[in-house]
C-alpha cells in the first residue's frame, strides 16, 4: 500500500487534475461542445484525450524524479525515489508505461495512422517533457520555455478533437507557454530562495497572459464573462507572489509556485468562458477543490 501511494505521489495529482482542464479548455476552443446538444454529444474522444493528458503529464512528471534522484537525496529527500520507497528503476518503467499509455489514448482519438494531429501532438508533448526532465530545466532561458511548450502542446491536444481547428487556434498555444514560463522562473528559487526581479518578471508574464485571454474573450463578444474567471485567477495567483517579492524565500516562493500551477483551472475556465462554453467553464472550475484537496495529500512540486 505504501508502495501504491508513493507511485501516486510520483504522478503529482493535483498537477493532473490542472493538466485535464488543458484539454478541456482546448475541446471548448475547438467549439466541439459548443456546437452539439451536450445530450447527443460523443463524449468518447473527450474521455480518451483525459486519459491521454493523465498519462503524458503522469509519465513527465514521474520522469522528473527519475533524472532528480541523486539531487533529490540532499535536497527533498523524503521523495519517494530518494527514500527508497520506489526504486529508480521501477520509477522510469512506470513514467516510460505512462507516456506509452498517453500516446496509445491519443491515437485512439482518430484512429488514422500516427500521422493523425492528435496522436502527433501527444508524441511531441511527450518528447518535450522528456527533454525538459533530463536537459531543459538546467537552462535559465530555455528550460522555462520548455515547461511552457509542455502546456501549450497540451492545449493543442484537446483543440485536435477537431482537427480543423488546429489551423485556426494554434496561435493561442503562446498563452500557455508564456503562463509556465513564469511558473518556472519563480520555482528555481523555491528550495535556496529566489530574486526580486525574477518575481516581478513573472508578474509581468502573468499581467500578460490574464490581457492575452481577455482580448480574445472581447473579441468574440464574451468579455465579460471571461472577466469573471480571470478575475478570480487574479486573486489566486497575485497575493503569494506578492508575499514572496516582500521575502523571496523558499517557503513563501513555493507557495507562489502552487498557487501559480492550481490556478491553471481558473486560466482555462476563463478560455471556455472566452469561447461561449459557459457551462464547461463552470465544470473546469469544479476541479479546482478536487485539485486543492489533492495538494493537501500530495506535493504539487
């Protein structure tokens, strides 16, 4: 049983839950629901591409702990790897299953090959977090814009639920990225303490994303509602990051952190709102607590 739970630790629940509000966001960007009486909907491309998303981000994030192990052992030795809980070896065959799993959901989507969009954008997301865990995150520049790819390919996943939307909606894969990317930039100083400048960066970038999706939102007459949602990101993210610039150090900077990944649900809620799926809006926001009650029981970072 222990065993069991140090597994799930590995795979970050409450990071899960925010990666499946990626590929709902994205299904409402690519107007699937919007178009179809929710009744006669074909939920099980929905349903496939969830699975997907729980095992490419459940396979990177594991891979994460598999490259981190030797560090793990001075730095956050309680982890499962560093502990001896869960072996490193069995640790990498549970993330390479988990991907493998991610890819085959993914090609089930549209069975046509893996030429199929929606099968080539979950082998790219699974390569780009690999190159994240193993290189990219040891690059001041690169390694942010990495993690932000990771996202953005995973937006793109649900948006290939149709894949003629692919060409139309590309573009806002940027948001994401840039949204990470601030993350990132504020987590490298969570164990050792961070600077003052890297946290107003990252405000900057949040200030960014949160006017990107509210541009989009006004442009397609859905403002307000979007507003609301981003509002509400406002209001999660901004006031740990605000207590961390005050005193950039590691508790308070960890906490600017997993305000910044929960509050993911918010951001794509706002981007279903921006996209006239109000309903689905209001069910991304319905992970929010299951997501805040799995980072009680299990390490967001």
């Amino acid at each position: 049983m222990q065993k069991f739970i140090g597994f799930l630790r590995l795979m970050r629940l409450a990071n899960i839950v925010t990666a499946v509000s990626d590929i709902l966001a994205g299904i409402a960007i690519a107007g699937y629901i919007t178009n179809t009486n929710w009744g006669q909907l074909d939920w099980r491309p929905v349903i496939l591409l969830v699975l997907s998303t729980i095992g490419l981000y459940g396979g990177g994030v594991v891979f994460n702990d598999v490259f981190d192990a030797e560090l793990d052992k001075v730095e956050r030795p309680e982890r499962p790897i560093p502990s001896g809980l869960i072996r490193k070896e069995a640790a990498a065959s549970f993330a390479m299953l988990l991907l493998l799993l991610g890819i085959q959901q993914a090609y089930f989507v549209h069975p046509e090959g893996f030429a199929s969009p929606t099968t080539l954008l979950a082998i790219a997301t699974a390569l780009a977090a690999v190159v994240y865990d193993k290189w990219g995150k040891h690059h001041g520049f690169l390694g942010p814009l990495n993690m932000g790819l990771c996202r953005g390919l995973n937006l793109l996943l649900g948006i290939s639920i149709l894949p003629a939307s692919l060409p139309l909606y590309w573009y806002l894969s940027f948001v994401p990225i840039v949204y990470i990317a601030a993350i990132t930039m504020v987590s490298r100083g969570e164990v050792h303490g961070g600077k003052r400048t890297t946290l107003y960066g990252a405000a900057a970038l949040y200030s960014l994303v949160i006017a990107a999706i509210l541009v989009v939102a006004i442009s397609r007459n859905n403002g307000l509602y979007a507003a609301c949602f981003l509002l509400l990101l406002a209001l999660m993210i901004f006031p740990p990051l605000r207590k961390a610039v005050k005193n950039p150090i590691g508790p308070l900077i960890g906490k600017a952190v997993k305000a910044g990944v929960i509050a993911l649900i918010l951001m794509n809620a706002a981007w279903a709102a921006a996209f006239g799926s109000f309903y689905l809006a209001l069910v991304i926001v319905l992970l929010l607590p299951l997501s805040l009650w799995l980072a009680r029981l299990f390490a967001v970072t």
